[in-house]
C-alpha cells in the first residue's frame, strides 16, 4: 500500500495515524481563516471579472466530481443560448503564461482534466494557476458571457459570483480535520457559506445527513464504454453480461467511486482485478496490460491515447451529470440576477 492510500485510510477511516500532525493544527487554522477573512473584507484585492463567475469546486481533498459538473453547467448555459468559458489549474504542468485549451491540446502541456473538459464541452478554456490571468485571457480572446471556474474555492486571487461545492456521498467530510490531520482544505463550516452543495448519490448517505445542510443529489448516467481511440462503442448490458474479465485502471482522486459506476452499470465483482494510480499519474506503456479487456476514465485515457499501446481492448466510460430540474431553476434564477447587476454595474 502506498503512501496516498495510507493517508487516505487515515482520513476517511478509523487509522487516524494522521493525528501525528495535530500539534501544527492551530497554525493551519490561522492560516485558512485569515486567508477567508481577507477576502470578506477586500483586504486583500481579488479580480472582479465583469461577467459572472462561477466555482465549481470543494473543501477536500480528492475527487468529489467537480468535471462532470463543470461539463453539466456548460451544457446547460449552452442550451440556455449563454456563451460559457472555462478556466482551469492544469494540474502537474509547469505554465509561464495562460494558456488556450483545445481539443488537440496535449495532456502533458495543459493537464488531463482541462483537455477532456475541451472535448467535452466544445466551449473555449484557458489554463493557468493564477485563475485571474486566465480569466482575464478567455475574455480577452473568445466571446464569453459567464466563466465557469474548475476548481479554485479556495483561490482567492478571482473574486466569484456563484460557488458551487461538490462533497463524495460516501466519504463526506471524512475525520472534519483540516490538512494534514484530515482531508478538508477549509473548515466544514465553508459549506454553510456557498450557493449551493452537491453531492452524487441516489439516496441521502448519513455522511451527508451528518452536515445537516440542504444537499443536491445528482446522477450519473452512461450506457455505453467507448474504445480509447474513439473508433468503436459497446453498450454496457454487451460489455458486462458475459463471462469477460475486465482490469479496471483509474488515476483519479476517489477511484472507488469509479468502481462503484462500474458496478452500478451491471459490472460483477467476480469479473474484475483493478489497479489504482496517484491523481494525475503520468501513464507510460508499462502501466497498461499487454492483453486483456480493460476500463479506464475519461480523463486517463486522454493521456493514453498518446501512447504507443499494443493492446487493442482498452475501453473508457463517458460520464454525464444528470442535474434536478429544481437545482436548474434555483441556478438559472441566481445567474439571471447577477447578470443584472452585472449590467447596471
């Protein structure tokens, strides 16, 4: 077991190793507190963009689905005839200067997740760590009403107009400790401050009943895996109804939520072997089976459509989210607002 796993254990479960660090909790609190605390009282001075903007974001560590998010919202704002730009960290990249996203970017120059948001939204992106200069960028370059920001809650430097925090149904807010005794990068209080908190889940999880805050539930839906050249589709029911034996590979941030799709979608347990890799791992050839059927995200097989693979039965699954319609109006109605004053501003 790994380092990250071990942590992860610690956080999310009865470990509690982590406990270890308690002693530099009161420094850290300090820290999270004065950096909120500066931005309520425009201390300290954030970029205010003159269209709405709006976070997509958490107060943990790890994957919670902030991406199939950020892919619904700009499905929505399309449809809706807005014109929505995305702006994103690019995380494991080394950038001097923003840069626009396509989708012929490569993952290794940009990061993973900003180049499947491109293929998946077809909206212009720009990727920088500094969110403000990327915004400034996509206004500058592409004819865009609303941004929407992957990630940055706690990226200060951008002022924002709607957040959105996305919590795991099953992880929750795991011990409630703050880096590094727990997995939160804010206070679990931070919650209580945003627009709206959403979590994927059928059913109200007692991680979530636990916070006592009103929570969306949303849904995935795929039916179908897609081959990682993007040539051929199998449906789900084809995929999993016979005897074949699939190797579930994932370098994502929770990748047993991933599993948990794969089951839901009529995956057997008896059916898999899995291997999991750190956030953003940089896939080589050796990472991937010789032979062998085998699943990956979206956001892995964005970087493995590079490489030199032999093994032709690698397959990805495509995620939509599925958003309540009384989330859809609560946020449209709020947009419409702050347009509004946006104009009058």
């Amino acid at each position: 077991m790994n380092l990250e796993s071990l942590i992860t254990r610690s956080w999310y479960g009865r470990a509690g190793w982590t406990n270890v660090f308690r002693p530099i909790q009161p420094f850290v609190k300090r820290m999270v507190s004065r950096k909120r605390s500066q931005f309520l009282t425009q201390n300290k001075a954030s970029y205010k963009a003159p269209v709405p903007v709006i976070v997509v974001g958490n107060i943990s560590v790890g994957g919670t689905g902030k991406s199939p998010m950020v892919v619904a919202l700009c499905e929505l704002l399309v449809a809706q005839g807005h014109r929505p730009g995305i702006v994103s960290r690019g995380h494991g990249v080394n950038l001097i200067k923003p840069i626009n996203v396509s989708e012929k970017s490569s993952a290794d120059l940009v990061g993973d997740e900003p180049v499947m948001l491109a293929r998946r939204t077809k909206c212009p992106l720009v990727v920088f760590p500094q969110r403000a200069e990327a915004v400034k960028q996509l206004l500058t370059d592409f004819n865009v009403d609303i941004v929407i920001c992957d990630d940055g809650m706690q990226h200060y430097g951008l002022d924002r107009d709607i957040e959105i925090a996305m919590l795991d149904a099953a992880r929750g807010v795991g011990n409630g400790q703050l880096l590094p005794v727990g997995p939160l990068r804010e206070p679990v209080s931070r919650l209580s401050e945003v627009d709206f908190v959403v979590s994927i889940s059928n059913a109200m999880t007692d991680k979530l009943s636990a916070l006592q805050l009103p929570i969306t539930l949303t849904s995935l839906h795929s039916s179908e895996l897609t081959s990682l050249n993007g040539s051929a589709r199998l449906t789900c029911q084809e995929a999993f109804q016979n005897n074949t034996n699939w190797h579930i590979m994932a370098g994502i941030g929770n990748p047993q939520r991933f599993l948990n799709t794969l089951y839901d979608l009529g995956l057997q347990p008896k059916q898999t072997t899995h291997k999991w890799f750190s956030d953003h791992h940089a896939f080589d050839v050796s990472d991937i089976p010789n032979s062998g059927a085998v699943i990956m995200t979206e956001k892995d097989a964005v970087k493995c459509q590079a490489l030199d693979i032999k093994n032709t039965n690698i397959w990805y699954l495509p995620v939509s989210m599925v958003l309540p319609e009384n989330f859809k109006t609560s946020f449209l109605e709020k947009l419409k607002l702050i347009k509004m004053d946006k104009t009058d501003e």
